[in-house]
C-alpha cells in the first residue's frame, strides 16, 4: 500500500477519532519514519463484537503537509482481523519490537498532533541552532578577551603565539595549507556578494603558493570563490568540497598534466537547481534573506533577516527540502545550507587533494587548515585522526572545536601566513649557503 500526499485534506476527517494501534520504536517518533508491516482486509463475515485492532504504520514516504499551515495529509486507516483464524495468523508479520517501545492506542487526531509537535520540535530546534550561531547573540559565550582563566585558550593557543612550536613540528615535513575563504581570507559580510578579500591579502596568498602547495575549500560556488581570489596557481574546493579543480597556471606543485577536476555529486546538480528556485519563491517575503546557489549545494544567507523572523524561516525551508529526502540540512555562520546526503565535505576533500598532490600515504606531510566555520571541523577532525598536521580555528569566541590553535581574525590569518612566507624565505636562504 502506497500513501500519497493528499493536497487538499477537509476538516471533517480531522474529527474522527478512530483508534490506531502504532508501535512506537525508540528513536523512530519523527515524523515520517513509520514502519508498514501488514495490512489485512476484514472478512465480512466476522462479528464486530470480537473485531481486535492490528498494527497499523505508514510508508517510509516523509509525511507532507497539506499546505502552509503544516496540516498532515496522511489517510489513517484501520484494518482488523480475528486473531483466532489461521489463515490470517499464518500470514501475518509481527513488525520487530525495540527495547522500551509496545502497543499504545491513539486516536488519529492525537497522532496528527504529535507530528505537528514534532515537526514544531524541529523547527525551534533549527532556530535554537541559528541562534548559536550567531556570536552577536546576547546568549553566545564570552568572547576570548573575556576568557579569564584561559582555560579555552590553554587547549587552543594562538597559532601566533606558537609560530616556532608550529614550525619545529614541521620539520623535515612538506607543508601543505588549506585555507576557508568567508570569515578567514575575507571579513564575514551582511552581502555574502561583497565578501572581498583585501588586496594585502591576495599578495599574502599568491605568496604563499609559490612557498607551499596551497588550495581554498568553501562552502560557496568554485567559480565564485574564484572570482574573489583571482589567483590561478591554487587549487579549488568549492561547494563543501563535492566541485574541486587543480590550477590553472603557476603551479610548481601540480602533479602530472592532467588538469584535477572532481565533482562527487554531479547527478544531483537538477535537483539543486530546482531546490533553489523553490526556495526563493519561497523566502522572496523574508526581507533580509537571500538564497545562493553554490552549483552543489544552496545557502539561505539569514544574517541581514531580523531574528523574529527566523522560525518564519526556518518553516519555509523545512517546506521545501521535506520533498528532498536526498538532500540534508547542514548550518554555518548565519547560513542554512541544503546540500547532498553523499558522504562528502571538507574533511573527504582535504584527504582528496593530498592524494592529488601525491602526499597520500606520506609520512612527511605536514597540512594545515585555517577556518572559521563548523563545516571546516569536518576537515579539522581528519587531521587529527591522521596525526598529521594542525587545524586552525579563526574566531573570537570559545568553541568545541578539533582544531589545535586558534587565530581571532582574517587580520591574525594574514600574519601568520606572512610568517610562514618569511621563514620559508629564511630558510631556503640558509639551504642555498649550505
């Protein structure tokens, strides 16, 4: 049995109060995720009398609304059966029971409410994220100049302040830097379009590429990223990674001829597209939001949308990607990103390109990452399982992160990669006296 989205859904079939036996598997209350196991027809010929309820479930299917005011349209139906007729008991499937769970009756108006609180859990679940998010918030955590005991600073000191500890643990290594473009080459802006690194900047990065193999990974679009930074020696990550390109020019590092180029989501690019264009019809009466596209994935920017107005939004997005059980929700600086569910981020990209450059299964590679946002943790997180390498965290303000040091600012980013610079400088000069 199929059950389909009804797209009108009358009042009166919310009234009835027809009971449902539903097992309730721990873990499995979300909305949408109820189990089908058997549905069997009632002979005619059987008394009422001695009718028994049987279990009853819904398709996999994600319940859908029947509009915008988050009704469910899903037709219950009950289905009995005489447990003392063999023909039925034979066939019949038990569905499994889960530790803690078992049989309750409710009647279907209590169970479209219990979808609709959890979908609302959802939503200020989403909310409360957003909220974290932002470190302007007046519940985000002291910022590191009010740190007083140091103690977050003590577990991520300052990549500055430990410039020769980072250099001696790099020794006889090949350096390899990562770096995330919003919030560590370029100032997180209210217009993600004016996101413009400095001039100052681009000098320090075109430095550092001709020192080490050197590549941006972003969350945005490749060509965008590109169209920042304007440096055809580094390599590419765009879209979280899932769109990735070798230099175009410049580069002593490139490996072989062959130009890299991978882009593990490419059979999702028309859904994408059709998600996008949902979602600024959707958000085009939300002053304040604007809904990128990153070609693998979209971003619905809410920095400039008053924060009233975030649960508004957060409903609007949850309205459009329910019908995209292939896409997943994901959440950065005052961003919603919808992106593929394939098992790729920064971490699997970082890990690609090592393999690109032929550092793969080297010992003597040394990566660092710099990045601000939690995406980039995926990255930080690889590197210290590998026990190669460091991550570097940009922010002002205390957060669980794998990353081992910390910078505060693309302004601190800029010094320290000018160090690196220096002291590659330094050293080669020492190598050539030799």
């Amino acid at each position: 049995m199929s059950i389909s989205r009804k797209e009108n859904c009358p009042e009166e079939e919310e009234e009835e109060e027809e009971e449902t036996a539903v097992t309730l598997t721990a873990g499995r209350q979300t909305a949408g995720r109820w189990v089908l196991q058997n549905r069997l027809p009632l002979p005619k010929s059987i008394p009422t009398k001695k009718k028994e309820e049987t279990f009853m479930g819904m398709t996999q299917q994600n319940v859908a609304g029947c509009g915008g005011d988050g009704s469910s349209g899903i037709d219950m139906v009950t289905n009995l059966y005489t447990a003392s007729l063999p023909m039925y008991t034979a066939s019949l499937q038990k569905p499994p029971v889960a530790p803690g769970s078992g049989f309750i009756k409710i009647s279907r108006r209590k169970l479209l409410k219990n979808l609709e609180v959890n979908t609302a859990q959802r939503i200020n679940s989403w909310v409360d994220s957003m909220k974290a998010s932002s470190p302007t918030h007046t519940k985000s955590p002291h910022s590191l100049a009010e740190d007083n005991n140091g103690s977050w600073m003590h577990h991520h000191p300052s990549a500055l302040d430990k410039f020769e500890q980072i250099i001696d643990a790099s020794q006889g290594k090949q350096i390899v830097m990562f770096l995330d473009y919003d919030g560590t080459l370029s100032p997180i802006v209210d217009d993600p379009d004016r996101a413009f690194m400095s001039s100052k900047m681009r000098a320090t990065v075109k430095k550092l590429a001709g020192c080490f193999p050197t590549a941006i990974v972003s969350g945005r679009c490749r060509d965008k990223v590109y169209s920042f930074v304007r440096l055809g020696e580094l390599y590419y990550a765009g879209s979280h990674g899932m769109d990735i390109r070798g230099p175009a020019k410049g580069s002593k590092y490139k490996k072989g001829n062959q130009p890299v180029l991978f882009q593990p989501a490419s059979e999702f690019l028309p859904m994408i597209d059709e998600v996008y264009k949902e979602l600024v019809e959707k958000t085009k009466l939300t002053p304040g939001a604007m809904v990128e596209n990153n070609k693998f994935c979209v971003s619905v920017h809410f920095r400039r949308v008053d924060e009233k107005e975030w649960t508004e939004l957060a409903q609007q997005v949850r309205s459009v990607i329910k019908e995209y059980p292939k896409l997943r929700l994901t959440q950065g600086r005052k961003v919603l990103e919808i992106r593929p569910t394939i098992k790729w981020d920064k971490g699997k990209a970082l890990e690609f390109l090592l393999e690109s450059l032929g550092f793969a299964n080297r010992t003597n590679v040394f990566p660092v990452y710099i990045g601000d946002d939690r995406t980039d943790e995926d990255a930080f997180k690889i590197l210290r399982d590998r026990g190669q390498g460091f991550g570097i965290l940009v922010s002002k303000f205390p957060k669980d992160t794998n990353a081992s040091y910390s910078l505060q600012e693309p302004e601190e980013v800029m010094n320290f990669l000018q160090r690196l610079v220096e002291w590659k400088r330094l050293n080669c000069c020492r190598q050539q006296k030799v």
